[in-house]
C-alpha cells in the first residue's frame, strides 16, 4: 500500500481512482466493509483503490468542547487501513484553511483534479465540504455533471445477533463500560491500548508476589477500570496476562495505573513498547482488607485467565 501524508506528494492522479473517504476511527467492520467494496469496484473498472482519512480528526480543529477520545490513534489507524486489500491511503491534513474549502471544490479540484477520482463510495450519512455543505445528493448531482460514479453503501451489521448501526460512537461506548467482547464484534479484532512500561511502585512482586508492567498510555480511550484478561504484543512477542485498570483501592493511593501481570514471564521490559489486547473483563476492582485476600484474589483472577485462554 503507498501511503500519503501530503497533497504535494501527489505528483499525478491516479489511473481511475475509487475512493472512500471518512475519519474511520477504529476501522471497525464497517469501514472495513467500504474498504472491499471499493477496492472490487477498482478490480471491475481497473482502477486504484483508495481511502482518504484526515489528521488530525476534524473535531479536535472545529471545536473544543466535542473531542471524544479516540479508538485509534492515527499510527494504528495506518497500521490496520494497510493490511487491507487497497492500493493507497491518503491522509489529508486538516487545518482550519482546509475547513473552508466549499464542498464544489473539495469534489472538483481535490478529489477529480489532484487525485483523479471516477468513483466514490460513502455510507448514508457522508457530509463533506465547508460546513458540512456537501450531502450525498450533492455527491450525486456533481457526479452527473462531472462524470464520476457514486456508490452510497449500505449499513452492515454485525455478527452474534448485535443489532443496530455499527458507529466508533457505539463502539467507544462499549469500551468506556467495559464490555469488551461486544466491542470486539464490532471491531472484528479485540481492543487495544499501547503504550511504554515504566517504572511503577514495586508493589506487585515484593508485596504481592505477582510483578507487574506498569504502562504510560498513549492512545486516549481506556476500558473502565476492573480486571481484564489480556494478549500482550511485545515488540513482536506474544503474551498472556491479566490487566488491572484503576486506582488500586486496597492501597488507597488513589493513582490511576494500567498494570499488567504477565504470565510465566520474568524479564526486565522497562522502556518497552507494549500492546495490550483486552480479551474480557473478570471482575470490578476491589478494596480487600489486606493483602493477603488481594493475592488470593489475584490468584484465582489469573486462573479465570488461563480458563479463557484455553477456551
């Protein structure tokens, strides 16, 4: 996949491009979808297959008070719009002169002119251009004069009978209140966090017998704070563990942590990249009355575990 990051480095239009455009935050099963029906649109016609993502999302410029925190950040956005089956992804910055450009222009000069677009293929809600100017009827009334196609897809829905849109507005919603498994349905991959392991407390392997990595975040939607059963990516390597999320309540410190006990592993990863898959959450998090009772508990919560990765 080649992908762009300025409208400079596009030296010529594409050979018949079809595109698909949106901030596919997530890239859940339904951008998913969009992906596939343009790149079998570009197979018929012998085209490029193209998505257009902006960064940074268009509601960190346009307001300041509607930022929800995002599922993916743009690195992993990249990340998962490149295993897909598209010819390029391009990533238009979004500035508050981008903003202005009238939804005519966006069309004709943007996406015909630079970038050589004969089709395009949105969900049912697509807006675009100056003040959300530009709906699909537009899309549709500049396609006839313009001469390029308009594709306007239909809703999927997800599988295991979940019912409803699938929207990154849901599926944040399903992360925030911990119901991750319902969350990977309509992911079609389980969540992730990442993050650098630094220094913690040393609370996890001198009292409690179970050392822990403590994680800095850097993406901005956590899960609700209790235990999780987790997959860990470290660096390439696959892991298992359990993650707690929250304020370690026993010790009353009232800190917010993300700490993951890894399982039968021993090696010192400070500074270390690490992606934690959150797979199912166990319990809510508790205050014990000493720490003996929270190892016993940490105990059966690793058991849960180990359960659910054999499962």
């Amino acid at each position: 996949m080649i992908i762009i990051e300025r409208t400079e480095d596009i030296e010529k239009p594409f050979h018949k491009a079809v595109v698909t455009i949106g901030n596919f935050d997530g890239v859940h099963i339904g951008h998913q979808s969009l992906f596939h029906q343009v790149v079998q649109k570009a197979e018929a016609i012998g085209g490029t297959s193209i998505a257009i993502t902006f960064e940074p999302h268009p509601l960190r410029v346009l307001t300041k008070d509607q930022q929800p925190p995002l599922i993916t950040l743009y690195e992993q956005k990249k990340e998962l719009i490149a295993t897909t089956d598209l010819d390029a992804l391009i990533c238009l910055p979004f500035t508050p002169e981008f903003a202005t450009i009238s939804a005519r222009a966006f069309i004709e000069d943007l996406l015909i002119g630079r970038i050589g677009m004969q089709a395009i293929i949105v969900g049912q809600d697509y807006s675009f251009g100056r003040h959300r100017e530009g709906d699909i009827e537009l899309l549709q009334t500049l396609g006839a004069e313009l001469n390029y196609d308009v594709i306007v897809a239909d809703w999927i829905t997800a599988a295991h009978g979940s019912k409803g849109r699938i929207s990154s507005t849901r599926i944040r919603k399903l992360v925030m209140d911990g119901r991750l498994s319902e969350a990977r349905q309509l992911l079609g991959r389980h969540y992730q966090i990442r993050g650098t392991v630094i220094e913690g407390r040393n609370r996890g392997g001198k009292l409690l017998g179970f050392p822990t990595a403590n994680i800095q975040l850097h993406d901005e939607l956590c899960p609700k704070t209790g235990i999780y059963a987790v997959t860990i990516d470290l660096e390439g390597q696959m892991l298992q563990g359990v993650a707690n999320i929250g304020y370690s309540p026993t010790f009353d410190d009232h800190v917010f942590t993300v700490e993951v006990h890894i399982l039968d592993f021993e090696a010192d990863i400070y500074g270390r990249k690490i992606k934690v898959n959150f797979l199912k959450r166990i319990r809510d998090e508790i205050k014990f009355n000493s720490l003996d009772a929270l190892s016993s508990q940490i105990r059966k919560d690793i058991e849960v575990a180990r359960n659910l990765f054999k499962a």
